[in-house]
C-alpha cells in the first residue's frame, strides 16, 4: 500500500478498487483517531498496529503505522524492531513505551496539537494496545485498552408555567420553527437577486502592522463582470463606522483603511461586479504596496513588554479593606488563569443588500444593532439618516457578533449603491467574517486568595490583564468583567485590577457573556485552589462561599430574593450529586487508566436594561381583527417575536395565530437599542403589552356597549367608531435603585466528567443544570437558550481558540478544517 500510495504514477489512471487481502487468524489488528471533537475533526494522530501473536509471544516483526507525527514518519521502525519476537509484559510495555517516544520526533505547528503530546499519545496507544494483548490479572487496569465509552445521548427538561397567564408564559416552540427547519426561512442574503445588482467583496491586508503605498485594482477591472473599484478616496462623507452616543462612545474605525495598516485581514477596497465569483477573483487580483511593515505584536506578553497598555482606561475596583484582610487569613494560595479567544459562529455570515430608491437607500442588514448602521451607512455617502430606510429581517445566530462590526458592511454596500446607483450585495464568507471581525478577548489573569481553615475565602486580589485589539474600544470588556468579577460567592474583601493590552488584532467585540466568561473561569478557579490546598472536594468549598438571602453585594446592595442557595440544593438532590460522589470515588479506585469527576458551578447572573430602550407599534386591523407587531428589537434565535406575540395576546385576549411580528424597520423604531445581554425580549415584550394595554383601553367603551361580540365583531364596530386601532409605547429603560444590575438570575450546573489517562480524550458523561429566571416568558425558549449557553461555554473553555502566523499576524484558524465547536448533549431542569 506504502509504494502505491508513494511511487504510483496516477496521471491518466483511475482507481477502480482497492482489496484489502485477509488476515491471518494469529493477527491483532487495532486502529486508532485521537481527534479534537468526536465528530467531523482531522486527527491529532491516526494510529494502527498489526501484531502476529503466539500466546503473549510477537511471532516476528509487527507493523506500527502512525499519522500526524510528520510528513517522513510512516512506520515506528526501530519500536517495531525492538518489540520483535518480544513476550508480552509489563517491563517489556514500559520499555516500547520508551522507546517509540524516544522514536518520534513531531513536527512543530501552530495549528497542530504540541509534540509533546502527540509523541505521549503515541505512546499511550502502543501501551494501550499491548495492554490489551497482556490480559493482566489485575482489575486496576482492565480499563485501559477500551476506548471511552459514550451511550446514546439522551435530554430531559423540566419546568413550571403559569397556566392562569397563558398564552404568556406558556412553554412552546417558537412560531417560524417550521419554517427555519424546513430551510424556508428568508434571511437577508435569501432575498433573491434583484435587476442590475452587483456583487461585492473586500481585498484585506495580509500584513498586520504598515504602512499602504499604494492600491492597483486594474488587473482587477480587466476582468470580465468587474465593474467599480471603490477605496478611501472615493468616500463622499467620513470613513469611519462606530459612534459615539447611545450609551457607547466609540474609537472611529475606518471602513478602508486610508495610511496605517492595524491588523491583517483588515478591509483596504472593495471590488463591485455581476457575479459573486468576479467579485472575488477581483478582490484577490487588487495589488497592494507597502512600507514600514513592522512585526505584529500578538499576544499579551509583546504588549505588556511594549508597554502597550491602555493606561487611561485601567480599571481598579476594591471593595472592603483588602489589606487589613491578609492579615487575619490562615492560608494562601495563587495561581494564574489563561484564556484564548472564541469566534461567534453564527450560521449566517456577515451580509448587508443596499438598494437605492427614487429618494434614497432602502438597506438590509444582518445585525444586532440597527442604529450603528444606519447611522454608519448614512455618514459614508455625507446623506442625513432619512435618506437610509433600514430593514432588519431574522438574523441567523450572533451571540454578539452582529453587536457593532455589521455597521462596516452596511456602510461599504451603501456607498457601493449610491455611486454605482445599482443594488449591492456584501455577503461574506465564513474566512473573511473570522479573518476581519472581532472576537472574544483573550486573558492572563493572576490571582491571589486568602482563606481560613475552613475554607472561607476572605480576600481576593487579581491582576486582569487582556488583548483588546488595536483600539481601546475592546476596553469595555474589561470594564464588564469587573462587574462580575464575585459572580456567585460572598468574598468580602477584593483588589481587582483590569488592564487593557494594545495588539494588532480588529478591536474586539463582544461575544456571549463577555464579562461573566472570563471572570466566572477565574473565580472558579480560585475555589478549585483552595478546595485542593485543603484536601476537600471543590463543591464543599463553594458550598460554604456561596452567596445568599441577605448578602450584600460588591456593590453595596443587600441580596432580596436571592435563591442561589436553594437552586444549589435542589440541584444537588435532584441530580444525586452526593450518591454520584462516591460512585466516581470508587470507580477511580477501581481503575487506573480511566478516571471521572464530578463538580458543581453557581452562576448568579446580573440583567442591566442598558441603552435608551424598545418601542413596539401595535396594529389592529378592523377587518378581519388580525394584529400585526413591529418593535425595535432583533429575532436572532431566541424566540423574541414568538414572546412578543404571546404578550399581545394574553393582553387582547386572541389566538397566537391571530397576531404577526414583523421585522424591525428604523421608520417605525428609530434610535432602538443594541439587541444583546438577554433583555430584549422582555423589554421588547413590555412595549408590546403596554402598546396593547392602550388599545384595549380605547376599545373599552365599544366592548362595554357590545359584551356579547366576538373579537371579529368587536374591530368592526370600533372601526365604525372611528377608534385609533394602532398603538405605539417606548419602554425606557431604567437602572431602578441597582447601580450596575436591575435583577440577578441564579442558576447551577452538575457536571460529571471521565478521561482516558492514556489518550488524554475526555467527554462529558452528564450535565444537570437547575435555573431561577423569575416566572418564564416560555420555558421552552429559555430551555433552549440554557442549554445553548451552557455548550458554548464549554466550547470556550475546553476546545475553541484563535492561532495566528506570529510573522504575518494571518489568522490561521479561519474555518472549520481547524476551528472547532464543541458538540454535546445535556440534561437540563429548569424551575
């Protein structure tokens, strides 16, 4: 097979079939994929071995083929040679181990997992399989040649509703499932092609730190379907995209960078044409010229040894008496916490449609926030924001990455459209969204804590410090994660200190939780610590520091309805975590080469109503009695028209199939807030009750004169009334008397774990997870937003990370051959 494979000429040759002859009954055969993730992952290393077996005895010389080591290793021929006609024991397993590890020599890359462990993998595998053919008499390690074993995955949810309130708070699936499953759901880049339209795409930087010389697109324009290269200069009004106003001021990031290169894959022109490939293939033939390309500093130790902190943003937050505090505590222990970088992965990239019109620029964009790109697309053609009609369908999937950066496209397509006077269409790749936006900021955080004998953390000092980008807007995060820095424990005395590192990465943007993240990784730590430093089970020690009724918070506030306690308990016996204890305790007695573990994790959760608020319209019409909705926020998933639509209901008392939510449209909801930090829906939902309220208020006098009408009946003669059947109210949002929060969620995990000690493989043998959200809007909803956040946590943690070429400063990780989401099932109640 080695010399078809390497010495067959295949030019004009078709493979036909490849046969595979028999073996030998004497043979042991065994093969092996180490990969990232079960399921659609490249390996770390592939592995097989065919062993000719007498007894315990290898009758001759066996075959031990390994991928993933380097592009020379094909065979392990000198542990082949040594494990020759060798009888099976356990000095003889120690000693092949040695020696393939001694053997191989793996190749250094960064998208590879380190040699070091793939040289140990190796050797796990050789021992595992020679393990396996040893047949110890000894219990311990009967475990070790199987591979982890995973049963058929399988969920259960429960929870309360309020039947009294239904159709609101009633558990149901969203009201367009069907058709987002079914796959005829529209979304922006679904609108089909309209006359004379163009299509559009970037030419990015692939350098990270330069100067630009110049920019030769005609090569570009020679090309067939080419029609308009558009850079910098061509900018009618300002080339930038972020404002100030509405709760963020924002650095100007330009949309083509005019001088100074700041990160590669940075957008530099934009090439028009009649199709998508053109455009593409125009992109890739623009010539760049630069000057001063410098090395790209990218990680935060460059920065913090170049002084490249943003030192006007530092935030410090101490809270009680820190340094009186470390004198009275017992023990000590401090550690240091990293954390890479996670892109978004929304199913639908990065896309805007501009269309001008008789009197302006009807625009579509897939984004969280609509009043970033309106504002944006009207300041890039020098037009007020009444010249921009902005439309924002469905978005498929955020998780904050369509928070701000969807204003870049929104700006690029509508000047494309207004100079071309042609419709345009900016729709991005899944390598262009990762190569040009921001994603998670990584962290090095160091820590310090302070606790007695008992396990009571009493004081806590930690050094935040994290990669922001080339702007000091990714500040924000680090602002947001002091917030939260105690999430779920009572630690009266804290020194926290964040500190914003400069690199040459786009400026950061938000991604699902982006303070609680962080800091829940590093207060969890920190309890991991001091449970270890004690010798007791980390769940004992966060037990004991949990927040409870009547606590006051980092922030002065006294704890009212504070029910993390009773979720943590309930939880616990729900899910049998102290039976389950001493089940993983004697199975990790019981076995050497396979151990499990189980832990628990609070988390308390503040909810801000951040920005100016949601207004919602509601419009009854007298027909037929249908009732359509529009509002201010963005359906990205998370069910937010089907809560709408159940909120008007409840409150005019008609069938959910009654009542239509439409798309957010910046006529009818100007100057709406960003749609992010799990408050739209509600706050959204409020406007619609209260747009509803003031309906049925009109509506009164006509009911009270008419009690016996149908709904039908009831439009008609309110019409006849001449009543004003369409409503508007803006919910204003409001911080009440919380300085930071208006309400905190309470929710905990149960979560239990094995590893194979000889792979390194892991997987997640079950999850529990109780929640306290109040009284749900739609239980199943909020389900499913649990469970999604749960995973993408997990992703985060253990699997997903951002590699750069540390020369260019290119993203490497810009798919999914090498950019991977986590895949898991978990059992979950929510109360």
């Amino acid at each position: 097979m080695l010399d078809l494979l390497t010495k067959l000429k295949m030019h004009d040759k078709v493979l036909t079939a490849v046969i595979l002859p028999s073996l030998a009954d004497n043979i042991h055969y065994r093969s092996f994929k180490v990969t990232p993730r079960r399921q659609n992952a490249h390996a770390y290393i592939n592995a097989a071995f065919s062993i000719p077996l007498d007894g315990f005895t290898i009758r001759g010389r066996p075959s031990i083929v390994l991928g993933g080591i380097s592009a020379n290793t094909v065979h392990a021929s000198k542990t082949e040679d040594f494990l020759a006609n060798k009888t099976i024991s356990i000095d003889i397993m120690k000693e092949a181990f040695a020696t393939i590890k001694n053997e191989l020599e793996p190749t250094e890359s960064p998208l590879e997992a380190s040699s070091k462990y793939r040289k140990d993998l190796a050797g796990g595998l050789l021992y595992k399989v020679l393990l396996g053919l040893q047949k110890s008499r000894a219990p311990k390690v009967w475990s070790g040649p199987d591979d982890l074993h995973r049963p058929v995955s399988s969920g259960m949810q429960t929870f309360l509703e309020m039947s009294q309130e239904f159709p609101l708070k009633r558990a149901g699936p969203k009201m367009d499932a069907t058709v987002q499953v079914t796959g005829e759901a529209v979304y922006v880049n679904d609108m089909p092609k309209l006359q004379h339209e163009l299509y559009a795409a970037f030419t990015l930087a692939d350098v990270a730190s330069a100067t630009i010389e110049s920019i030769d697109a005609s090569e570009a324009l020679k090309l067939p379907g080419v029609t308009h290269f558009l850079s910098a200069k061509d900018i009618i009004g300002e080339n930038h995209y972020k404002f100030s106003g509405n709760l963020f001021n924002m650095p100007q990031h330009e949309v083509f960078a005019s001088r100074e290169v700041h990160y590669n894959g940075q957008p530099l022109c934009l090439i028009l044409a009649e199709t998508q490939g053109a455009a593409n293939e125009g992109a890739h033939r623009v010539k760049v010229t630069y000057s001063e390309i410098r090395p790209p500093v990218l990680t935060v130790e460059e920065s913090l040894a170049k002084d490249m902190e943003y030192k006007h943003v530092r935030k410090t937050v101490v809270v009680g008496e820190p340094d009186e505090a470390w004198s009275m505590v017992d023990q000590r222990v401090e550690g240091e916490v990293r954390m890479g970088s996670q892109y978004h992965f929304y199913l639908e990239n990065q896309v805007s449609l501009a269309i001008p019109s008789e009197d302006g620029i009807d625009l579509y964009s897939s984004t969280q926030f609509s009043d970033i790109c309106h504002h944006a697309a009207a300041q890039i053609i020098g037009k007020p924001l009444n010249f921009i009609n902005i439309t924002v369908p469905r978005v498929g999937g955020s998780f904050g990455g369509k928070s701000f950066d969807p204003a870049l496209l929104s700006s690029a397509a509508t000047l494309g459209a207004y100079i071309s006077e042609r419709p345009v269409r900016l729709n991005l790749d899944l390598n262009s969204c990762i190569r040009i936006f921001g994603k998670r900021p990584p962290i090095v955080a160091k820590y310090k804590a302070g606790f007695n004998n008992e396990g009571s953390v009493q004081v806590v000092d930690i050094d935040f410090v994290t990669d922001i980008g080339f702007t000091d807007q990714g500040s924000m995060f680090t602002e947001d994660a002091a917030t939260y820095m105690d999430m779920s424990y009572y630690v009266q005395n804290w020194n926290w200190v964040g500190r914003s590192m400069k690199t040459n990465k786009k400026t950061m943007q938000p991604v699902r939780a982006p303070g609680a993240v962080p800091s829940a990784l590093i207060i969890e730590s920190i309890m991991e610590h001091v449970a270890k430093s004690l010798d007791k089970h980390p769940i004992q020690v966060k037990e004991m520091n949990l927040y409870q009724n009547g606590h006051q918070d980092i922030y002065g506030r006294i704890l009212e309805n504070c029910t993390l306690k009773e979720v943590w308990r309930r939880l616990k016996d729900l899910a049998d975590v102290e039976g389950r204890l001493r089940l993983v305790d004697n199975f990790n007695k019981e076995n050497m080469w396979k151990k499990r573990a189980i832990t628990m994790t609070p988390c308390k959760h503040g909810i801000q109503y951040f920005g100016p608020g949601f207004g919602a319209t509601v419009s009854i019409y007298c027909r037929d009695g249908s009732v359509a909705i529009t509002q201010g926020g963005v359906e990205m998933g998370q069910g937010l028209y089907t809560k709408v639509a159940q909120g008007v209901a409840h409150v005019l008392g008609v069938p959910l199939e009654n009542i239509k939510v439409r798309p957010l449209q910046g006529i009818s909801s100007p100057n709406t807030s960003l749609s992010a930090a799990s408050i739209t829906s509600e706050s959204t939902m409020k406007a619609a009750i209260k747009a509803s309220e003031i309906l049925k208020e009109r509506m009164k006098p006509i009911r009270d004169k008419f009690p016996d009408a149908d709904w039908k009946e009831l439009c008609i003669k309110c019409d006849a009334n001449k009543i004003d059947m369409s409503a508007r109210y803006f919910n204003k949002h409001e911080l009440f008397d919380h300085p930071v929060f208006n309400y905190n969620t309470y929710s905990a995990a149960a979560t239990e774990t094995e590893v194979d000690i000889l792979t390194g493989e892991s997987q997640i043998r079950r999850v529990d997870i109780m929640a306290d959200y109040g009284e749900s809007l739609n239980p199943v909803l909020d389900i499913g937003q649990t469970e999604g956040a749960y995973i993408m946590g997990l992703g985060n943690y253990l699997l997903e990370d951002t590699k750069f070429d540390m020369k260019t400063g290119r993203i490497l990780t810009d798919g999914t051959w090498v950019c991977f989401v986590i895949m898991y099932h978990s059992k979950s109640h929510l109360t």
